[in-house]
C-alpha cells in the first residue's frame, strides 16, 4: 500500500468538521494526479463512508455504481432505480440512519451525463440530508467544472458548498518523503521536473534522477510522456491552441503579442487562452516590480507542463524508439535549462511560505548599458517595518560564489521605487563558497546577505 503523505491542514479540516454535529457539506478539487481521492480516501479510514466515484459515461452506468456503493455497505442488493433522484433518496435514508461520510468523487461525470443531477444534489442536500449527521463531499479533476457547479450563482448547487478545498501541489519538503533512497540535488531536480503532484512522484520511483526520467519519459511506455497533452485535453478548448501557446511558453516567448503571432491567432484570443491556463493553474502572470516594464508576461507554472514542452516535445519522434539513456543525453541541455528556471518558482513559494509576504515578482530592464533583470523581488513584513527581497537562484553544478552577490548589487542600484530596506537573498542548489558564506555572515542592514540551500528549501 503507498503511503500517504503531506495534506496535513486539509486533513485536520476534515476531522475537525466531522467532529462537529449535524450536517456538512465539502467540494474537493484540484488539477489531474494531485491526490484528491487519497485525501478523502486517507480522511474516510476507519469511519462508516458511502464511496462512490463516477465516471464518463451514462447516467444508468453511474447510477448502477450508487446501487453496487449501497449493496458493499449494506451486503444486500437494493434492485435498479428507476431514475437518479430514486438512488440518491435510498442514499440519504442510509445516509439518516447513522453518522455517514457521502462521497461524490468525480461529480462532473455524473452532470455531464445526467442533466438534472446538479438539481437531483441540490434536492438531496435541501431537503433529504439537512436533518441528518452527514458529512457530504463532492470531488472532481476538472476545476473549471467544479467552480462552475458550485460557484456560479446560476447554477443549482450555488451556496450549497460553503467550503471549498483547492489542493495544491505539494512542498519539496513533503516530496522528498517518497524518495528515501534519492540524493537531495536528484529530489529537487524530480521535484522541479514534475511538481508537487503526488502521483508523478509515486511513478518517479528510481534511486536517480536520471533514471527516474528514462523511465517516465524515454522508455517504452513511457506513462508520463503524454500526460502534459491529456491535462490540456481534459481541461481546455481548443486542446491544439493551448498545446501550441504552452510549446512557446516554454521555450521563453512570453508576451501576448510575440505568442498571438507564433500561434498565429489574434491579440486578443491569446490573452483569452492565457486567463483560461492561467485559471487552472497551468500558467502565471508574473507582477512587474517597482520600474520595471507594466506589460503583462506569463509563464508555465505547471512543471510537468514545462518540463515536457521545454525538454521533451521537441525529441518527442524519437522517444520510445531509440536506446533510451543516449535519447536523455540528448535531452540533458534542455533539461537543465526547464530545471533552472523551475527553480525560480520554488524559490518565490520558499517566500510566500516561510516569510510575510505582500508582493512578490521580477524586475527587468537596462542596467549598466545592457538588458538584465533581478529573478525574484519580494516586499515583506520585518516585525516593525517592511523590507525589499532582492534574490538571485542558482541552479548550477558549482557551489555558487561572491560574484553572484556582485551583479545582484550591482543590477539592485538600477532599481527605482523601493523600500530602501533592502535585503540580497542567495538561492542556491550546490551550496555556497567559502568567500560567499564568510562575506555573509559578516554582512548586515542594509547590506544583509541570506544564503538559501536545499536543506532550507526542503524544510519550509
């Protein structure tokens, strides 16, 4: 059995609601493989629970797995229903006759192919349930559906989901659990190659890195090779257009107009795709700070998505057919590149997580006489004052030295429209030189130097 990790304040919610008397209720969604069944699985150990997980087809099919969930709880066959409405009253009356877990996972399978059951649910949770000790859950994989059943106040179920739970990739510290026999520079490069999604990690189960993406990615059958395509798929319309803006994301074009011209759709189309990515959790727009240029830029924010269209799609004809430790010597260069610039994104969580944080960013433009820019800018709380983040992330075979600090100050002069607490902040994956590391200790005010390795990364 694998183990379940992480999910520690979504856990306690859970318990603590189901502590309370009378009836509840709980809508549980999240991208493709982050782990939403486990959660409710994990939370539903050990207590009386009616599971039923629909899937993509009829609205018989799934009404005949609400009378197979009813026969495994009661060990008795309770016959055909003859409508949706019928199955979910013989629920609620199993559901009254003691405290009981109602689990829907997957309920956009059962809207998609039975349209009265958002106003079927809404019937049961009005009128059925709201006397009973039953704490019901709705899941499901795609959010855009979910928000769309339970937020939209034109729809049935509108106000009858109070709470919500988004679950979102997990930290590099809770992923470093399901790799026990991994050195921690290949923990992180997994990590940055397929995000906090527990399920990649569960596959990535080799000692090495290396071995980890033959496996997934240049072996036959390679199960992680298509999944970047099957997340568009489920999600977005048309899946060949966002497959196409996500390719030139990841290869650096990021401004709407330069992506509207490769992909050759209009300005405003492309903004239109980008909000949808950018609603799911697939791309982000990066904040501009202080002077820096105020025209949107996005990026992937997905690393499984930008992983395989920045190192990947382009070898994608010879995956599977050639011998595939040279196909990942190939692949090596554009490897590297995906991993460095995921490594920024796990920097800036490093600071929303551990620090108080109001904004955060990136900085570009001219500074002595050439284009540069500042990886992270973050404006936090200091106990009794605010401070300006300036961070520069190394994700570099060498320990990182004294130089990387200089152009840091160097390019921060350049910045206009900060708080004048400044702050230079160090990530690094291979450490820090010795000079580095004296340097500083010795620094302080306005000149504090932080150094961040992976040991810090991995405990926040």
């Amino acid at each position: 059995m694998v183990r379940f990790i992480g999910r520690t304040k979504e856990l306690r919610y859970l318990e603590d609601a189901y502590a309370e008397p009378g009836f509840h209720t709980c809508a549980v969604y999240g991208r493709r493989r982050i782990g939403k069944s486990s959660l409710i699985r994990e939370f539903c150990r050990g207590k009386r629970a009616i599971y039923i997980q629909f899937v993509e087809n009829s609205e018989e099919v799934n009404i005949d797995l609400i009378r197979s969930a009813i026969t495994d709880l009661e060990g008795r066959d309770p016959g055909e229903f003859e409508n949706l409405l019928r199955a979910l009253r013989c629920l609620a009356d199993l559901c009254g006759a003691d405290k009981t877990i109602l689990v829907f996972d997957e309920f956009p399978f059962l809207a998609a192919g039975s349209k009265c059951a958002p106003s079927a649910l809404q019937h049961l949770i009005d009128i059925e349930l709201r006397d009973t000790e039953t704490f019901l859950i709705v899941c499901g994989s795609s959010i855009r559906s979910m928000k769309d059943e339970t937020e939209d106040p034109k729809r049935p179920l509108y106000g009858r989901f109070p709470v919500r739970i988004k679950l979102e990739p997990l930290s590099p510290g809770e992923c470093r659990e399901f790799h026990p026999n991994m050195s921690d520079i290949d923990v992180m490069k997994t990590y940055l190659a397929v995000g906090g999604i527990p399920y990649y990690h569960e596959m990535m189960n080799c000692d090495t890195f290396e071995d980890c993406i033959i496996k997934n990615f240049a072996a036959f059958p390679a199960p992680l090779s298509d999944e970047a395509a099957a997340i568009i798929d489920r999600e977005l319309s048309p899946a060949s257009t966002h497959s196409s803006i996500a390719s030139f994301l990841a290869k650096g074009t990021n401004r709407i107009k330069d992506l509207s011209e490769k992909v050759k759709i209009s300005e405003q189309a492309c903004g239109r795709y980008l909000r949808d990515m950018e609603e799911i959790g697939l791309v982000e727009r990066i904040k501009p700070m202080a002077d820096a240029p105020k025209r949107p830029l996005f990026r992937i924010r997905d690393n499984l998505m930008h992983f395989y269209y920045g190192a990947i799609e382009r070898r994608s004809s010879i995956l599977k057919t050639s011998d595939p430790r040279a196909v990942y010597k190939m692949l090596e260069h554009d490897i590297d590149a995906c991993l460095g610039i995921a490594f920024e994104c796990v920097c800036s969580d490093h600071i929303v997580r551990s620090m108080l944080c109001k904004e955060i960013g990136k900085w570009w433009g001219r500074a002595g006489g050439e284009d540069r820019d500042v990886d992270i800018i973050a404006a936090v709380y200091e106990s009794d004052h605010e401070a300006a983040l300036f961070c520069e992330c190394k994700f570099r075979r060498r320990p990182t030295g004294v130089g990387a600090f200089a152009r840091l100050k160097d390019t921060s002069d350049h910045v206009r429209g900060l708080n004048s607490n400044r702050r230079f902040v160090i990530f690094s994956a291979s450490g820090f030189d010795d000079d580095l590391t004296d340097l500083a200790e010795r620094s302080d005010g306005a000149s504090k130097i932080i150094l961040i390795g992976l040991n810090d990364l991995y405990r926040a």
